[in-house]
C-alpha cells in the first residue's frame, strides 16, 4: 500500500512539473501556442460545420490534429533542454 501511495505521489509531482514547465515554454514561444490555439479553434468549426468543404474536411480535420501534435511536441523538446 506505502508504495502505491508514493507511486501516486510521484506521479502527481511529475504532472504538476509537467504542467508548470508547459506553462513555461507556452509563456516563452507565444507564437507557437497561438497557432496551436488557432488550429483547436479552426479544427472545432470545421468539426461542427454541416458540410464537408469539398470533401477536404477529414483531411483537414487529421491535418490540424497532427499539426497541434507537432507543435505539442516541439513545446515539449524545448521544455526538456530548458531545464
């Protein structure tokens, strides 16, 4: 049970890293965060739009998934050689 309990503890640290340096490397590339906010919200209307822009709106829908993926990733890369 003690080394569940810390397990848990360790993981909740970690997350709470995770997310202060997260926060960090968003505050330090604003740009990249815009654009990863821009493609959620354009990724959004073109989930919610009742027509398929000319057949474009899967690959679109995949293209802006995998971009907010990268750019997460690149985000995460600073992040780690940061510290």
């Amino acid at each position: 049970m003690r080394f569940i309990s810390g397990l848990v503890l360790g993981m909740a640290l970690c997350a709470g890293t995770w997310t202060l340096s997260a926060q960090n490397e968003r505050a330090m590339h604003p740009r990249i965060a815009a654009a990863i906010e821009a493609l959620r919200d354009a990724r959004a209307y073109m989930a919610a739009a009742p027509h398929d822009f000319g057949g474009h709106k899967d690959a679109a829908i995949r293209a802006c998934d995998n971009a907010i993926r990268q750019l997460q990733f690149a985000l995460a890369y600073r992040g780690a050689r940061d510290r």
